[in-house]
C-alpha cells in the first residue's frame, strides 16, 4: 500500500501557546511528509508492500538488509507521528480517565508522580527520540524512551501515549528548554484516545506475506 500523511483533527494554530503554529506546520508537512515519502519508496518491491505500519513496526526482520536501517527509520517516523497527532487535542484534559487513570495511581500513587517520571524519561533521552507510556497485553504499564524514530511497537509493547522530544518538535519556541516544553505539553493530552487505545490493546495479525 501506499502511505499517505495523515490529516489533523485540528489547525496548525490550535494547540498555541503550549505548541506554535509555525512548528506545528513545519513538524507535519516537512518533517513528516518526508518521513511518508521515504517510506513509500523504501517498501516498493519488498515483502512490506502491502503491509500495514504495524506490521512493518513488528517485523522488521524481513526487511531486506540494504534497506533495513531506512525502513527501520522511516516506518518508525510516520507511526510515531500518526500517534502523536492523535494524542493531542486544543484545550487538552485535565488529568487521565478510566482504566488508564486506575493503572497509573497502582503504578505510580498518583498522577503528578506518573507526570514526573514521564518528564524525567523525557528530558533525560539522549539526542532525539521519544518518551512513551505503554503497556503489555495483559494491561500493566510503565514508562520508556527511545532513540530516534524507534518505537516500543518493535519490543511487543502497545503504545498508549507518545511524546517527541526531537528538537523540531519544541525548539522555535521553546530553545534548548525541553524539560519546560514536556511540562507545558500535558495541557494539550488528549486522555480519551488514551483511555480508547488501552481498551482497544491487541496485536495485529499479520497479513504482509512474510511467513511469519
């Protein structure tokens, strides 16, 4: 299949101040149209042609090895991104609903000690990556980061909320502060598709034809 970038449920103004318009639009048609386009071309003639990012995400071992570290890349560039877009929304919530909201008092007492040890994943990433809240299939959670455009998909966890600490994603408007860009961002967490992915939790089968 052919990936296309997906379209926001939102302008590019919406979610100021906590994000600005001008790296909101850079951050989505630059960034990760590039990541789409890369991709698309990459996967033509592989075992991934008609594969879902998912699939892609989880078996990246049929990847061709010349073109595996791309795939690995770029696969990983448009997946994160499509989850981060969604994981927003102008206004925000306060705080987490249902389940999720249960899960993370068991693990962490309460709600500010879960932010806590998410902002300091965070700030604490090395170079470019992600900070994510995951949980395995079974529904336990924890906090994890990872480099790059690598995302916790890969290791079997499901993703329940992502965070990009790249520098395209904060510096026009916040510099070298990624510690207060990842404090102002929970005003714009979308906790519904958050409570929505943790109930929905599941692996895809897959259906890409590479015999696994």
């Amino acid at each position: 299949m052919s990936f296309e970038l997906i379209k926001l449920n939102y302008a590019y103004d919406a979610l100021e101040p906590v994000i600005d318009k001008e790296t909101m639009e850079i951050h989505h048609s630059k960034h990760h149209q590039a990541y789409v386009n890369n991709l698309n071309n990459l996967i033509k003639d592989t075992v991934f042609e008609e594969a879902s990012l998912e699939e892609i995400l989880t078996h990246l071992e049929h990847a061709p090895e010349e073109k595996k570290n791309g795939i690995r890349n770029n696969v990983g560039g448009v997946f994160n991104h499509n989850l981060f877009w969604e994981s927003m929304i102008p206004g925000g919530s306060k705080e987490p609903i249902g389940e999720v909201a249960k899960k993370i008092n068991e693990k962490f007492g309460n709600f500010e000690t879960f932010k806590a040890e998410f902002n300091k994943k965070g700030a604490g990433q090395f170079g470019s990556g992600w900070v994510w809240l995951v949980c395995d299939k079974e529904g336990n959670i924890e906090v994890v980061s990872t480099p790059n455009q690598d995302s916790p998909i890969s290791c079997g966890k499901i993703i329940l909320l992502g965070n990009d600490v790249w520098e395209h994603a904060y510096y026009l408007r916040y510099q070298n502060k990624r510690a207060e860009y990842l404090k102002e961002w929970w005003k714009v967490v979308n906790w519904d598709i958050v409570e929505k992915r943790y109930q929905n939790r599941n692996y895809n089968e897959c259906s890409c034809g590479c015999g696994c």
